[in-house]
C-alpha cells in the first residue's frame, strides 16, 4: 500500500521473510565483496561491565582526554610551521627559538595523546564490543591506514625536534621546514580519519534500513558531517593550541628568574594569545556551518540540537566564549602598557569595554528555546518574561559581531599604540576608518533591529548573513587603511616586552581553562545529540546508560575531566622545565683518571 | 612556588564558576528518557484508552511535539481534520488518501507526498518535508501505535474517531515477526 511498509514490522510471516532477504542485498552478489552484517539490536546483557565503574563515564573522560591532547599537539605544528617561516624569512632568531620551545612542549604531549587514544580502544573494546566490531568492519581500512599513519608522523615528529638544531642554516633549514610541513600533513590526515568515524555515527552514510553497509570506505568516510566536522575542529584546534602555549608562556612568565626570561616569555605569550584569537574569531562561523548542516541532513537532529535540554548549552557557550573575547581583550589592553605611546589611546579603553560587556550581556541572555511541550509547561513559556526581545536571534547576532568588532579595534589600539604615523593623508585616513566603523555599526544594527522586530520569518536568521559581511568588510577595508597609514611609522620607543603587571597572565590561564572547559561541553552535545543511538537512527544504544544526562551532571564529568587535563599539562610543562636542568653533584661519581 | 599554588586556585575557581553556573544558573531541565517497547494490551483496549495512548506516544516516543508546537517550525495540529479536509480538496493535492484517516497515516508515513506550502525543506520548493517518518528507524512507531496517534489527531480536533483499534491477532503476530526480525 505504501512503499515504506517494508520497513514497518511485518504483519505475517511470510512478509517477514521477504524483509530479511531484501534486507542483506549483496547475498548473492559475489563472495569477494565483503557482506556486512546488519546492526545489532543489543540489550543492556550485551554490554559488558565491571564492577563499580560507570562505563560511560569512563568511555567519556578518556574520549575527552585524548580529544584534548589530540587537538593540541595536531594544533601546535600548525603555528610553529608557520613561526618557523616567519623567521626563515626575516632572519629574526627569536621566532626559531620559541617555535622550538612550542613543539618541545608538544613532544610529551604527543606520548599522553597516543597512550589515551590506546586507552581509549581498550574501553570501547571492552563496554561497547559489539558498536567498535560493526565500526571496525565498516571501516577497517580506514584503521589500518590510521594505525600505519600513526607510526609515520611520530619518525617524522621525532626528527623535526631532535633534528632542530642539526638542521640549520641554507638548504638544511629548508629540509627541516619540509618536515614540519609532513608533519601537519600526517596530523591533520588522522584527525580527518577519526573524524570520519565519529560523523559516521552522527550521519551514517551507505547503510540500508537495517543498517547494513553497502558502500566503499570513501563513502563511509565522506559522511554528510565529515567535512563541516572537520572545518570546525581545525580552526578550534588551532585556538585551542594557542590558548595552551599561552597559559605555558603565562606560567613561564610568572616563574621568570630576570628581565630577560620575562621579556622572553613575554613576547612568546603574546604570540600565543594572538594566534588562539586569530582562530577564535572565525570560529562562530565555522560553528554556524556544522549547525546548518545538521539542520540540513535531519530536521529533527537539528531541533534537538537547538532545543530542550541542549539549547541551553549554547547560553553556556555564549557566557564561555564572552569570558575568552574580555580575557583576551583585558590582555591586549595591558599589553598597551608595553609602549611608550599608549596614552594617546587609553581613554578609548572604557567604551570599548562598555561594548563589549553590553554585548556579552545581551549574548547571554536566555533566547527563544526550542522546548518540548512539556518543557515549556515547566519553564512557563519560551520567552523570558522581561528580557524576550534581547534574547531572539539577531539580537544576538548583533551582539556577536560587535563582539568580534570590538575585540579587532582593540587589537588595532594595540598596533597602533607604539607607533607614529608619518603619512601626510594621516587625518584623512583617521576619518576614513571612523566613518567606517561608524556607518558599519550602524549597518549591523539597523539589519538586526529589522530583522528583528519588524519582519515575520519562521527563523529569523537573514540577518545574520549580511551583518557578517559587514563586519568582515570592515575589518578587511580597515585592516588594508592601516596597513598603508603606517608603511614605514616610525616606533615610539621599543617595545619593553616583560613590563606586563603579573595579573595580566591570569587572563591567558583564564583563556586556556574556558577553552577546555568549553570544549568538553561542546564535545558533549555532540556526541549527545545522537540521542539513544549509537549509530543515529540506525544502531540503538541498549545500555543502562542510553538516556541523555541532565546539565547539572554534564557540568560534574566536564568540570573533572578540565581538572585532569590541566594536571596532566601541568605535569608536561614542569617535565620541560626540568629536562634543561642540570644538577652538578660534586663528590657523587668517582674522579676520571686522566 | 607560591606562583605555582596561586595558578592553581585561579584555574580551580574559573572551573569552579563555570561548573556553579552550569549547575544553578539556568534552569534545568531533566532530558526525557530512551523510548521504551511499551506492550500495548489490545484485550482490555478502549477507545478511550487507545486515544490516550495516542496522546502519550504524540508528545513521548513520537517525538511528533519536537516540531508540532507553538514554534512555528511545522503546523498546528489541533485542526488536523479540518487541514486534512481542506487538503483532499486541494487541485495542489497529489496524494491517493480518499479520507481524512487515509491522509494522517499518509502525512505521518511519508510526509512528502503533500508538503505543506512553507513548511518544505530549504530549497527544494515545498517538495521534500522534513518530517521523518513516524514508522521510520528514527520514531519507529509501530502500526498499531501510529493508528493510536492518529485516533488521538482525530480526537483532538473534535471529530468522529474513523480509526479501528487493531484486533488481537494483528498485534499477536506483529509481535512474532517483530521477534523473527531479532534473530535474523
């Protein structure tokens, strides 16, 4: 009667035999191509359990731990392949000399990345055997591939550090910048693979409805959430490692022995903050990408994901990354401190922060949630009673891009702050950037405010795209006006890097622990979204621990695994401290004879 | 060293707050429970109770009030009837449902046969809708719970209830095959 009948329980014997032959199509097919089995449906008798330990919790924290690691060392190679260019090309030895010290921190990182990635196997192996066979069968390639991979960027890791200081200087220095370039190539080409085995389970691709594979590797590979996947985890990754080095940089800084160790970590801060912002800034977009995507693979993964429980989480998020843009803000604004010339732009600070901590407030205000009925019976309504109109969509909207805004004309004041202009079209291209930030502001704000409040679109989301543009077209006309207004600006002084107040670091370990912290929740809705699947829609989770946890609980197992983590870095940075140590034991080994 | 403890508490206080706003904050919100396999007893079934039943699988395993509500995201379907009604008369209408019972299950089924203008998935034009299908693997209601959450739609909408509660035999061996499917 209807053609999907098939899939509905049959309703005699004789329709159920003809499900299950139509439901393993390649029987017949010839016996080299591999028949996949079907996905199992499993009680909780099919998981096993040892006593007193919480599998999940388990699976969780170790997935997160490695996760963690994993995205700092594929991270780091990244900037230090470019740090090492950078000094390639202007001959500058101190950006060879902290390229070196970021990858020296990576190397122990890298061993705890392997031994939890191991660890991690172990576990699913043991509590989730049947789900790891049927992802192993489907993609056993793609692990093999993984495992071999693994071996090759660890020679080719090995040989870029212990290899740093013999390969110096001409045609040496060239083969060594090769190597860091294998390097990112081989890390970011395991993180696609396993990436590809986590979007299977959100968006499985080539499985009949019984979840029975019949495609190739590239196709189980190339799911509908590969790709918006790895985007994300790329330039999160690349935040994420520059927060990490920065709170290293931070913690170096605050332990300096004189002037010269503070000067030096310092600038390496600096450096660190700049890049994990640099990332950070593109990173809503990226976000806003993988979130379209969902919506556009299924509907209802997409709801769940905005709505009920989940929705609140991105209120989470906002506050999080609100606490990453004025931690960063609040270090360039001490930074300024560094020059001589900073005064003729400290009084601009205070409106600056007066934006941004508007903004951040209407960011976090509770927005329309996406409730079930009865959650909305529980809360009383989806608007809040008195913030409503700030917390809909393009207010927040509006508010990210001043966000994003601001935190660029800070950085700008920075630049600025230490140096002359020397153009004589000065004052012409000073009013050329105000009228544009100016009419830009305006823009965004008129587009929210319409899009707002006086249309009626189901999502109101079409304001979203042209307040984007603007902004970026702001940053890029501005970017180019000051790069032409201060070719050849005299300095005002040297910079005097090290004269930074010690709370000033505090912002770079607040940046690194919000960064972990959020990224553990966000690793959390992921995978959470899936619901009570294991493979979604097709591989139902049997477990006593298939229901989704409250956020209260959520809070709990991120907030331990961030405490974990940052004792395990804490761990790596003191192991790199006391590797260039050197104790002289007088007396203790016998006097060599001549 | 006093350094070192002083980062130490920094970075336990920021995960403190983090944790304290997750956990009292924002309102919290208990996320509903996996659907569970209820066995529906069709001996002692009432056209009542079937119509309650209808209700609980509408807003519990149904998932169907994850998009029919107030939101805007699909439409009501508090008039279902008098839609459905509508629909059939529609020139736009190319589905082969005679009756308003026959349109439910067919709109509940596959939902592409008759999108809704407006509601139809980005880009296609109102061709594709988004709905799953409610005896798809992603709801996975059964014949005789879809039929109990139409009779629940034809009850909401003040109408005559057409839909026949399901016989004992039907469920009888819809629960057989279901148990041949596991050991395939």
């Amino acid at each position: 009667m209807f053609m999907l009948s098939a899939f509905m329980p049959a309703a005699n014997a004789s329709e159920a035999a003809a499900t299950a032959s139509t439901a393993v199509p390649d029987a017949a097919a010839p016996a080299t191509k591999a028949i996949f089995p079907p996905a199992p449906k499993l009680t909780e008798a099919d998981y096993p359990s040892i006593k007193g330990v919480n599998a999940r919790v388990v699976v969780w924290l170790v997935a997160q731990l490695h996760l963690w690691f994993g995205a700092f060392v594929v991270a780091v190679p990244m900037f230090v392949f470019i740090i090492e260019a950078i000094g390639m090309a202007t001959r500058e030895q101190r950006y060879d000399k902290m390229a070196y010290e970021f990858i020296k921190v990576t190397i122990t990182a890298y061993s705890l990345t392997a031994l939890l990635g191991g660890l991690l196997s172990f576990c699913l192996i043991l509590f989730y055997p049947d789900l790891f066979q049927y992802l192993a069968l489907i993609f056993k390639e793609s692990m093999f591939a993984y495992a071999l991979l693994f071996f090759a960027e660890s020679a080719v890791l090995y040989i870029y550090y212990y290899g740093w200081h013999w390969l110096q200087g001409g045609n040496k220095k060239w083969v060594h910048l090769t190597l860091g370039l294998l390097l990112n190539a081989f890390g970011l080409l395991l993180m696609f693979l396993a990436n590809a085995w986590t979007t299977f389970m959100m968006s499985p691709a080539a499985l009949d409805a019984a979840g029975v594979f019949n495609g190739d590797t590239w196709a189980a590979i190339h799911n509908f959430l590969w790709n918006p996947i790895n985007l994300h985890r790329t330039v999160a990754n690349v935040a994420y490692g520059g927060s990490i080095v920065g709170a290293y940089a931070a913690f170096k800084f605050l332990s300096a022995k004189n002037k010269e160790e503070r000067a030096h970590y310092d600038w390496m801060g600096y450096n660190a903050n700049f890049i994990a912002i640099g990332a950070l800034l593109p990173l809503p977009f990226a976000g806003y990408y993988l979130t379209a995507e969902m919506y556009a693979y299924s509907q209802q993964m997409g709801i769940t994901l905005m709505g009920g429980v989940f929705a609140w989480i991105f209120i989470i998020q906002a506050v999080l990354i609100g606490a990453l843009f004025l931690s960063a803000n609040y270090y360039l604004w001490c930074g300024m401190g560094r020059s001589e010339g900073a005064h003729r732009y400290n009084h601009w600070i205070k409106y600056i922060a007066v934006v941004l901590v508007v903004s951040f407030l209407v960011w976090f205000t509770p927005h329309t949630l996406v409730l079930t009925n009865s959650e909305l019976k529980d809360l009383g309504g989806p608007y809040h009673k008195y913030l409503g109109v700030l917390g809909i969509m393009p207010a927040k909207n509006t508010a990210v891009n001043f966000l994003i805004l601001f935190t660029y004309l800070s950085f700008m004041f920075y630049r600025r702050s230490n140096k002359f202009v020397t153009v004589s079209w000065a004052k012409v291209g000073n009013a050329a950037q105000v009228a544009l930030f100016v009419a830009g502001s305006i823009n965004i704000t008129i587009l929210g405010v319409y899009h707002g409040y006086f249309t009626n679109t189901v999502i109101k989301i079409a304001a979203s795209i042209p307040q984007v543009l603007t902004t970026l077209v702001i940053i890029i006309v501005s970017v180019i006006i000051d790069a032409l207004m201060y070719k050849g600006a005299k300095d005002v002084a040297p910079l005097r890097w090290g004269r930074m107040p010690p709370r000033s670091q505090y912002a770079l370990f607040l940046l690194a622990v919000s960064f972990t912290w959020l990224m553990g929740l966000m690793g959390y809705v992921r995978s959470g979204i899936r619901q009570h699947w294991h493979v979604y829609n097709m591989f139902r989770d049997g477990s006593p621990d298939a229901f989704t946890p409250g956020l209260d609980y959520v809070a709990n197992i991120v907030s331990i695994g961030t405490i974990i983590f940052m004792a395990m870095v804490i761990f790596v940075f003191w192991l790199s401290t006391v590797s260039g140590k050197h104790v002289v034991s007088k007396g203790y080994w016998k006097e060599q004879q001549a | 060293m006093t350094n070192f403890i002083k980062v130490c508490i920094f970075s336990l206080l920021t995960v403190g707050a983090f944790w304290g706003y997750s956990s009292f904050g924002i309102p919290q919100i208990k996320p509903a429970p996996p659907p569970v396999e209820a066995k529906v007893d069709l001996g002692s079934m009432t056209m009542e109770k079937f119509i309650a039943l209808g209700a609980e699988l509408f807003d519990g395993k149904g998932d169907c009030t994850l998009c029919h509500n107030e939101m805007g995201r699909a439409p009501m379907l508090e008039k279902a009837v008098a839609d459905a009604e509508k629909t059939l008369k529609s020139p736009a209408y190319k589905g082969t449902a005679k009756t308003v019972e026959e349109y439910l299950y067919e709109s509940s089924v596959s939902p592409s046969v008759y999108v809704v203008p407006g509601f139809g998935k980005k880009g296609t034009n109102d061709t594709v809708s988004p709905m799953p299908d409610a005896t798809g693997s992603s709801v996975g209601l059964t014949k005789i719970e879809l039929a109990a959450v139409i009779a629940y739609l034809q009850d909401l909408s003040g109408s005559e209830v057409t839909v026949q509660i399901p016989t004992m035999d039907a469920s009888a061996e819809g629960a057989e095959s279901a148990k041949s499917k596991e050991c395939e």
